[in-house]
C-alpha cells in the first residue's frame, strides 16, 4: 500500500484539528442565539442581541484566519 500516509491512514483522512476554529461563526450565530436574545442590557448604548451579531461578525474572520494558519503549519495548501 504506497498511497498511505506513515501512520497508515488512507490519503485525505489526516486529522486536521486546526479546521475546529470554523466552528467558532457557527457557535457564535446560531448555538448562542436562544441565550443572547434579549434587548437588556445594552452594551455601548446597543441592544445586547445587536451587540453579540457584530462581535460575532468581526470575530468570523479571525476564525477562519486561524484555521488557515493552523492548517499552513501542517503542510496543507
């Protein structure tokens, strides 16, 4: 078997922990919805459910960032 990788795991089924920072935009918009939706308290004079979306919204891209990051660390393109 010469398409194997050292650990004998069949090509593409490599473990790719860095992939589980995606999980963050998912968490942060739909997993946490039911316990931020609520309009008190305000944050910076926003509305709390307001507030969670954009920090949700700016946090995305660090995410995806990370998980970039961790998989060029591996060797993966």
């Amino acid at each position: 078997m010469r398409n194997q990788t050292p650990g004998g795991a069949p090509p593409g089924s490599r473990k790719r922990p860095a992939l589980l920072w995606l999980l963050l935009p998912y968490v942060l918009f739909l997993a946490a919805l039911p316990l931020v939706n609520r309009l008190t308290p305000t944050v910076f004079g926003l509305p709390f459910l307001f507030f969670w979306m954009l920090l949700a919204t700016v946090a995305t891209p660090g995410a995806v960032w990370l998980a970039r990051r961790g998989d060029l660390r591996r060797g993966h393109r």
